[in-house]
C-alpha cells in the first residue's frame, strides 16, 4: 500500500473538522487537494473513509472511524519523530499539546508554563483545557500528548505520573459561622445548601464523600466552571467543595473562605497521563521532568488545603 504522510494529515484534518472546506482552510491547501488525497486512500483501501453529503459536509463509515483513529495514532507519533529529529543538534523544539482539566488550568499551568519558557524558549505549547473525561479522550485519540489531571477514574490505558496530592476542601461564605472554625466536618455542611461542580465525573464524586458516610448533601445549586462556584459561595447561595485552591484567595476581598474537612477522606492524586506504552518524545520527557522536580521544591504546596493532621507532603516516587 502506497500513501504519504501528507494525505495522512489531509485525511486526519478532514475527519476532524467534518468537511472538506474546513480542512483546506485549516491546512492553507485547496479542495482539490484534500479531496484528491481522500480518494487516493480509498482507492489504496478499496472502501469508502467517508460518506460525501451534500451542503452537510462529510461523515466517516465505521470502517473509515478505525483508519481515522490509526491515522491519528500515526500522526502523533510521527510530530514525535519529527520533534526528536529538530532537537538533535542541541535543545528540543516543537510542539508540545497539553491537555488539562479545565478547573484546575487557571492555577497549575501559569508557574508549569513560564518555567517551561524559560528553559526551552524553542518548544511551542498549545494548551487543551475540558473536563475529565474530555481530557482522556484526547490522550486516547492522539490529539493530546500528555495531560494534567486526575488518577482517580482514569482509564488503565493510560499512564500516570504523580505531581501532589489535591485533598477535597471546603469553601464557605466569609459571613458563615462555619467559616470561623479552623476546619469543618462533612455532617455540619450537609445543614447548608450545596453548590456543586456538574461536570462529568465530578458531581458523582463530590457527592460519593457524603453519601459513603451515610449523609446527603442538600445540593441547591451547579456550576460548570469552578470560577462560578467560587462566586455563588461569595453570594452567600452556599458551600461548595473543591480540591485545588486559588493560592492568591483574600478572603475579606474574594467574600469566601477555604477550610479544610476534618473527616479521615482520600486525597487524590494530581499529575500527568499519557497514553500507556508510548514512546515519550524528548519534549515530553523534558515536561515531565521539571514538573517533577517543581513538586519536589513545593511548587504546588499553596494548591492544597490539608488539615494540621494530614501531612501536606504527600508526592509519591514518580516512576
């Protein structure tokens, strides 16, 4: 079988985007050239990859979905081949594609990014944010070369570098009573209306801590971002329960305290998954390596809200 990595991008681009136009504006190319490097595939496979329909653009056959997903697969090895082969004369170059959990994004990433700048001023980093189960998809179709999330509920294809511990916690209103104490008990929220996190996997999760001690939390509100949760908590609609602070939070300005629950409940962890068994370019490498060693200096320490009896210090050996 006869075929180039240039069709291989054209078709990947068109699967992608659904359309035939959108792909040739994405790549700069024209139609034509798309449209005859999807039909060079199909001659060279002897099915169709794609159903053409009219003013609705295209749509890959179950067959076409399995070249789709091995294509892809290639592609992102290959963009780790290339890489590889620019950074062999000195410091590695390219582009790394960083998946990351949405609510946590806006407070790992900012220190990750700039120390990454500094040290490889050639490597470009394009940054994916969405919810769990989005962030593993994009690691198991190629479109993410690693991703910083959770351990828990990720899926045993995919490996799993620890970074820190994100222990859940509590943030009430700064008028609260419950706000005056040094850490609060899962059985005194359940008094209050809860404001909780509805994104996939995460509402499950948060009401899994009540419901495994017998409790039911009085949900009243949702939030999809963690941002508006935080501001509802401010407005006084109720409490909320996350597991990465805002290491800049002002109480007296922001209107909400963090505290710490005292029930005996797990601390996940927070790290770097990629795909299981792959090949880890040098760019990765390079990533995973200072993120490592950031954890070690304590980096994340001000991400955490532990009560005075759980040790912060939690980081396992990396493998």
């Amino acid at each position: 079988m006869r075929f180039t990595l240039k069709q291989l991008r054209y078709l990947d681009a068109a699967g992608r985007t659904g359309s035939i136009a959108n792909a040739a504006n994405e790549l700069s190319i024209s139609q034509s050239s798309v449209t005859a490097a999807i039909d060079a595939l199909e001659a060279e496979l002897g099915f169709d990859i794609f159903l053409r329909m009219p003013a609705k653009g295209i749509r890959a056959t179950p067959s076409g979905r399995e070249v789709l997903a091995m294509v892809t697969r290639f592609l992102a090895e290959a963009r780790g081949l290339e890489n590889d082969l620019a950074s062999v004369s000195g410091d590695p170059v390219g582009t790394l594609r960083l998946g990351c959990y949405a609510t946590a994004a806006p407070f790992v990433l900012p220190p990750l990014l700039k120390e990454f700048a500094r040290r490889y001023a050639g490597i470009r980093i394009e940054v994916r944010e969405g919810d769990l189960t989005w962030v593993q998809e994009q690691l198991r179709e190629g479109e993410a070369d690693i991703a910083l999330t959770y351990r828990r509920s990720l899926d045993p294809g995919l490996d799993f570098v620890p970074l820190f511990r994100a222990r859940p916690y509590a943030i009430l209103s700064s008028d609260d009573p419950l706000a005056a104490n040094a850490e609060v008990y899962l059985a005194d929220l359940c008094k209050l209306p809860m404001v909780i996190l509805d994104l996939p996997q995460a509402t499950q999760y948060y009401s899994s801590l009540f419901q495994e001690r017998g409790l039911k939390p009085r949900i009243a509100h949702s939030s999809k971002t963690s941002e508006m949760a935080r501001a509802l908590v401010a407005g006084g609609f109720g409490f909320s329960i996350l597991n990465i602070c805002d290491p800049t939070n002002q109480e007296a300005v922001s209107g909400y305290a963090c505290r710490p629950i005292a029930d005996d409940i797990e601390a996940p962890f927070f790290g770097i998954a990629q795909p299981g068994g792959a090949r880890r370019p040098a760019i990765v490498e390079r990533f995973i390596d200072m993120c490592k060693a950031m954890a070690a200096q304590g980096v994340f320490d001000g991400l955490t809200v532990f009560p005075v009896r759980y040790p912060q210090k939690t980081v396992e050996v990396a493998p």
